[in-house]
C-alpha cells in the first residue's frame, strides 16, 4: 500500500484554439499500479496522455516523474523523461520502413547507444515476451493489427520505461485481434509495470486496475476502485457509461469480470 | 542509305561522342542541382515556416507554368540586359543550360518529395518523439529514407525527362548531341541517317538512366513500399 508515487500529474491545463481540452487534471500512480481512463470520446484522454510526456505540453500544472517535476522548458530534460515514459498509440504508429526487429531496436541504438549486438539482443528479448520472436523479420505491412500493437508494446518495453501510457490500444483491432493484445496488457499487469492506459475495455480492465478515472469534457469528473464505481447499485457515471457500451457491443452485462477470465 | 555505315562510322559517330560528353556534361550537373532543389524546395514546402513555404510554392507555379525554352531564352538573352546596379550576368550557354535546366527540374523534383514527405503519417513522428528520438535523428532516421523510398520513382521519371529535355541545350548554341548532329545533318546534307543516329544515343542515355534508376528502386525495396510503376 505505501509503493512510492512514480507519476504524479498536478492541476495541468491545456487549451487549444480558445478552448479547455483539459481542466485542472490532477492524478498519482503508484508503483505497478495501473490507472484506467474513461469517457466519452471526445473527455480529453488522448490529450491528458499526451501532456505527460509533453507530446503536447501542458499550459499550466507539473508533471512530476519519480519525484521530480519535470522542466517542460528544458529539451534535454523532455528527451530524458520521453526515455522512461512508453506509450502505446491507438494505431500502432510502427516505423513503415523497418523490420519488426528494426522497428524495437532503433531507438535502443539511436536513444540509449546501445551497440547494435546488444540492442539486437534486448530488441529480441522483448519480442519473444510478445510472443512475435519468429517475426522479427517481417515489415509492418506483412503483421496484422494485433500484431503490429504487440510489436508496438515491445517497442515501448525495450526502452524500460518507469511508467506505459497506453491510449486506446484495442479500438483501431479487429474484435478477433483484440485478446491478444489484452492478454500481453495483462502479463505487463501481473509482472508490476506501472501503467496508465485509456481504453474502452471496461469489464477486461476492472480487474487489473487500481483506480477507474471517468473523464467528461476535459475533467476527472468521478474517480474510485472498479468495486466501487461498476457496483450494480453504484448510480456512478462509470456504471452507466459501461452499461451503455455493453449494450451497444451487445454482449449484455457490465460488471467486474471474474479474475481469471478474459 | 547509300554508305550508310561507313558514313555513320567516318562522320557521325565521332562528331556525337563529342555532343555526347557535352550532353553528359550538362544532365549530371542539371540532375543534381534539381535533386538538391527539390529535396530542398520540397522539404521548405511541408515543413518550413508559412512565408518561405509560400515563396517555394510562387517558385514552383513559375517554373512549372512556362515553357522551358522560354525559361532558357530568359537565363542567356534576356538576364544579361538585367542590371542590377553596375553587374550584369552573363551566363556562358553552358552555364544558362545547367541553371535553366536545374531550376525547372528542380521544380519538379520537389514536387515528388513533398508528396514523399506528406505521405508518411504524423503518428510515427509522434511515436519517434515519445522515444526520445531528437527531431533531427527523426528526419535523418524515419523521415527520409521513407519519403525517399516514396519520392524515388518520381524522381527518377524526371531524369529521364532531364535527359531528353537537355536537348534544348542546342538552341542556345550548345554543341550537345543535338547541336553536333544539326551541324553535321546542315554540312552534309544526310538528315536521315544523321537524326536515326542522334536518336539512338538519346535511346541508349535513357536506357543506361532507366536501368540504374530500377537497381537503386528494386535494392530498396521493402514490402509496403514497392513501386507502383508497371
Ligand atoms: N490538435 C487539436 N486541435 C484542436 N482540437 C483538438 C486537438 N486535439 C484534440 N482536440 C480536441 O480536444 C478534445 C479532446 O480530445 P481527445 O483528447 O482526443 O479526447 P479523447 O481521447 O478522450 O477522445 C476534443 O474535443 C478534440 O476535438
Ligand atoms: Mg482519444
């Protein structure tokens, strides 16, 4: 209970074109925790992942990595806090022109110096933890999309990042190609990476996270345990945001999945 | 056709391996000068500040939009007549031909790269950035070799143009292929046989541009990058 705060995100604003994309955001997360965003398309999760690596810098707030709020002024510090911060996109964004292998190693070579005998080792390490070993050679035009996310995904983890951000990693797949996505976010889980991820994937997520975060118009305008908001009885935006999605994906129910399901 | 190979043999194909390195001359630097423009104007176009980004566009409508005699009648008539302050410039034939030819090459050729450049999706910027790539091993390492691959077919349509389109050297009074065999045709009066062997050489240049342009294509090649050219 008392793991030290890896990330702490405070009171950050973003405005763009006159308008507030987000309001006064605030959020911590634990060591191998893992934090889910909710909302209506539209609430500001894309744009509150983005502010914590300053991929799109936040007007206003601080962004704090392991304790130290980061200078969003500084281009040698960003280049440093964008080596420990992973993120996963919502399509998959590989490099076009690089093998899977290449794809995992560039930035090992080019970021972190490593020579290339040692990033081809750490790049292949990290693709058979996906499971995508024997496509090392494959270019992303020959992988499907749950392919390229998990080759994405190693990319990331090669970095060995303090924290993943994770944006909508299942919406741009086919409804087949999602378990296997889900299934590495869960062994990321289950192995202790800290995580934020924003996902429509409620019941799937329920059981992992730590702190559900319901985002509406650029505010946390709710935020509690997934016990607590997907209770039946709860009257929790949460609940009846997933209940409509249920209903719409027509699958029925919206509660917390069993532990070991998927 | 009377003596026609000991005619090609004696008069033409000495007075055209002459125009030939003339010609050679001319395209190699005229091919570079565009490839360096237009990788330039093109990059300026997607990823330069509005106002430079505008002026490259105004530089491409113009050279694009006029006829490229025209375009050489202007860099060896009509520039000397141009005086700023005491300077005037006089550009030798050759000169007029390099500059004339690079610039509306050029024109062209960014074209090719920014399409290249416009095609690749902002998201692998976005993903090179949150890997802590700089944004200069970005361009160096995801950008370009992507817009290149992208560009490569374009710009090599181009050079083959360039080769054929340099024969308007000649009407400046440069003693490329074309010149040397107009002199000869005019001496000798075998049009015929003169301009058959003329268009040959420019048949063999393109041919020679046309093969190493498909090796350089095909050792690129990568799947989801394959030339759509057929
Ligand atoms: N670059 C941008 N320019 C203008 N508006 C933007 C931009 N990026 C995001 N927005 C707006 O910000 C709001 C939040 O977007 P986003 O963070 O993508 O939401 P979500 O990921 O929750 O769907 C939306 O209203 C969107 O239109
Ligand atoms: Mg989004």
């Amino acid at each position: 209970m008392d793991d030290p705060v890896i990330l702490r995100v405070e009171n950050v604003v973003k405005t763009i074109g006159g308008q507030r994309i987000l309001d006064d955001v605030s959020l911590s997360v634990k060591k191998g925790r893992l934090k889910v965003l909710i909302g209506p398309s539209g609430a500001g999760k894309s744009t509150l992942l983005a502010c914590i690596n300053f991929l799109s810098p936040p007007d206003s707030g601080t962004i704090s990595l392991d304790g130290v709020p980061v200078n969003g002024k500084s281009k040698k510090e960003l280049l440093a806090l964008r080596q420990q911060v992973g993120m996963i996109f919502q399509d998959f964004n590989l490099f076009d022109h690089l093998s899977t292998l290449d794809n995992v190693r560039v930035a090992l070579v080019k970021v972190k110096g490593l020579d290339k005998r040692a990033a081809t080792n750490r790049a292949m390490e990290e693709l058979a933890r996906v499971g995508l070993a024997d496509k090392a050679a494959l270019y992303p035009a020959q992988l499907s999309g749950g392919q390229k996310q998990r080759v994405s995904v190693a990319r990331a983890l090669a970095m060995d990042p303090k924290v993943l951000l994770l944006d909508e990693p299942t919406s741009a797949l086919d409804p087949e190609l999602i378990g296997e996505v889900l299934t590495v976010i869960r062994d990321l889980a289950d192995e202790g990476m800290t995580m934020v991820m924003a996902t429509h994937q409620i019941s799937f997520s329920a059981s992992l996270a730590d702190e559900f975060l319901f985002m509406e118009k650029g505010r946390i305008v709710e935020r509690g345990t997934p016990t607590t908001l997907l209770a039946r009885d709860s009257g929790s935006r949460t609940q009846s945001f997933c209940a409509k999605l249920s209903e719409l994906a027509g699958d029925g129910h919206c509660e917390l999945a069993p532990p070991s399901g998927a | 056709m009377d003596g026609f190979f000991s005619f090609a043999l004696d008069r033409i194909i000495p007075a055209l391996d002459a125009g030939l390195w003339t010609s050679i001359l001319l395209i190699v630097p005229a091919a570079l000068l565009g490839v360096f423009i237009g990788v330039s104007v093109g990059a300026v176009r997607v990823y330069g500040p509005r106002p430079l980004a505008r002026f490259c566009d105004g530089y491409v409508s113009l050279f694009r939009g006029t006829p490229l005699v025209v375009q050489l009648y202007f860099w060896y008539f009509a520039l000397p007549n141009i005086q700023i302050g005491d300077v005037a410039l006089v550009l030798s034939p050759m000169w007029a031909s390099i500059v004339g030819f690079g610039l509306c090459s050029g024109a062209y050729q960014s074209e090719y790269i920014r399409g290249g450049l416009l095609s690749i999706k902002r998201g692998q910027l976005r993903a090179a950035q949150a890997l802590g790539l700089t944004p200069l091993q970005t361009i160096s390492s995801i950008v370009m070799p992507q817009a290149f691959r992208r560009a490569l077919p374009g710009c090599g349509n181009e050079i083959i143009y360039l080769v054929k389109y340099s024969s308007l050297a000649s009407i400046i009074t440069v003693n490329d292929l074309t010149g040397m065999g107009r002199s000869l045709a005019k001496s000798s009066f075998r049009n015929t046989e003169v301009f058959v062997v003329v268009g040959l050489y420019y048949l063999a240049l393109v041919t020679v541009a046309a093969f190493v342009l498909r090796i350089v294509e095909k050792k690129l090649e990568i799947p989801g990058f394959e030339s759509k050219r057929d």
